[in-house]
C-alpha cells in the first residue's frame, strides 16, 4: 500500500561503495558481528550480506529484544543456530545480553584459538567487525560493548589506518564498519516494517497509511494485545475503520463526531514504539520458512 520505491531510496552507488572497503579489509576480520532489529531480524539488515563477508564466521545481535515477542526472538535464534550462525538477544540501552558476546566469538572461533595456541600465539587478538543497516543500533552496540576502556586500535601491525578499529579487551578488536550497509526496499514491506520501529522517519510516509498498515499486521498474530490496551474491537472490519473504532475509545474526536485519525495514528505509533502494546514481533521465522 505505500510506495517505497518513491519515498525510500535504495542508494546503489554507497552500497557498491561500502563492499569495495569491506572486501579490502576482509583479510584482517576473524569474523563478523551484524546488529539486527529483533523484532524486524529480516527487513533490519541488507540481504546480500551473506555475499558480501564471503564465508566469514557470523554472529547475529538481537537488538532491542526487551521489546520483542521473546517466543519468537527464540524461534528466530533456533533457525540461525541450524545455520551455524550463532545468535543473542541484546539490548543496547539496558546493555542485556552483552556479556555473552565475548564467549559466543571465542566459540565461534574455536578453530582460530586452537590454531594460535599450536603456533604459540596465545593472547593474539581476535578480531570482529561490527555490521548494521542505519538506526539498528550498531554504534550503541560498540559503545556499550567497549565502555570506559573504548580506545582506538592505531600503530598497530596489519592494521589499517584510517578505520575505526577499538580494543574491547587484550583478546578482541572491534571494526567499525568502513561504509554504511543500506537495506533493500524492493519488498514495499521492508520499509514498511522499518517506519514502524522508526529506522526510517515518519515524514516521508503517510502517518494514517503506516498505522493502517500495522493495524493489519497486529491484527493478524496480536489482537489480544490491542483488545487490552484499546478495549473491545470489532476486527471483522478493514483497517482504516479499526483506527477510527481505536480513535473513538480514546476520545480523538472532532467537532461534527468524527474520529481525528491523523491524531490515532500517531498515538497508535508511539505507543507502539514504545511498547505500551506490548511485546510484539513483526516477523516470524514461520513466514521464511
């Protein structure tokens, strides 16, 4: 229903950009870390990123899990593991779920490790470059994972100057991604999806649309959720008389009766980010399967 392909740009020229710097540092990355939206884990990231780290070991970040369904960021963590990509639920603002990060790169580098003990490098640095679409919550990922000790990586042998490299500890070294990965809008659901959670700014879509939008997809798997929040619905209607029955128990009328539907709108997507809904999940694994 909303045309993303007028709204939201896909930027091939930064894309194209970012994997030459990324394939040129490629040779000094252990493995890579990518942040995601956990309640978005497929329209949160560049699809083609598989493509791009070319067979690197992979760790997947949850973030923004204490606002995700939790059954289905653990579905979601089952499917990755049956990929041998390795998942955690994060939360950057609280810092949940961080401290499994430096145990789950040294098990994913358990090969790496044992080859640097037979070769008597014990204590060399594993190092991890950090990966994430615009406003997943990539640079709040480093600055939480580093805290006071963030300090830039320099004079260092192998190291590149000029990317943002930090020592997390004596056994692991953070890149920052050199580029920015754009995500795709070729499936008008992705930037729909993204203008939900806020990743992408509410001006350049229509406020109404975007809430008739979500409406459709809580209604699908969350009505029990809207039912306690908004009270008695009658969802045997189609999503713009939804909003206005929404408007009307909140008392977002105007003068003549009518429901202010611009004014539900906006409630109904700040009240969504923000989680007074609830816990909500707007992918699930049975929907890629």
């Amino acid at each position: 229903m909303i045309d993303n392909t007028q709204s939201i740009q896909w930027f091939p020229g930064h894309m194209t950009k970012t994997r030459r710097k990324i394939k040129e540092i490629l040779p000094l990355i252990d493995a890579v870390a990518e942040v995601v939206d956990a309640r978005i884990p497929v329209s949160s990231r560049n699809p083609d990123i598989a493509e791009i780290i070319e067979g690197k070991p992979h760790i997947i970040l949850l973030n923004k899990c204490d606002m995700a369904d939790k059954a289905a960021t653990n579905q979601w963590i089952k499917y990755y593991k049956e990929q041998n990509i390795a998942a955690i639920p994060i939360d950057c603002k609280s810092g949940k779920g961080l401290s499994l990060f430096k145990d789950t790169v040294k098990t994913a580098l358990a090969d790496k490790l044992d080859a640097y003990r037979k070769k008597g490098m014990v204590g060399k640095p594993l190092r991890v470059m950090v990966v994430g679409i615009p406003n997943v919550g990539k640079s709040s990922f480093i600055n939480r994972i580093a805290g006071n000790t963030k300090a830039k990586v320099e004079n260092r042998p192998g190291v590149t100057r000029g990317n943002q490299w930090f020592t997390i500890d004596k056994q692991l070294e953070l890149l920052d991604t050199p580029g920015v990965l754009w995500p795709k809008f070729e499936d008008k659901a992705v930037g729909e999806r993204l203008a939900f959670t806020g990743a992408v700014k509410d001006k350049i879509l229509d406020t109404e649309l975007l809430a008739m939008r979500l409406l459709e997809n809580l209604s699908t798997g969350y009505r029990d959720l809207l039912t306690a929040r908004y009270g008695e619905l009658d969802f045997n209607c189609d999503s713009w008389e939804l909003l206005i029955q929404i408007g009307k128990k909140r008392g977002m009328v105007i003068r003549g009766g009518e429901t202010d539907t611009e004014r539900t709108a906006n409630m109904l997507l700040e009240e969504y980010r923000n989680c007074k809904i609830g816990f909500i999940s707007l992918e699930r694994v049975e929907d890629y399967a």
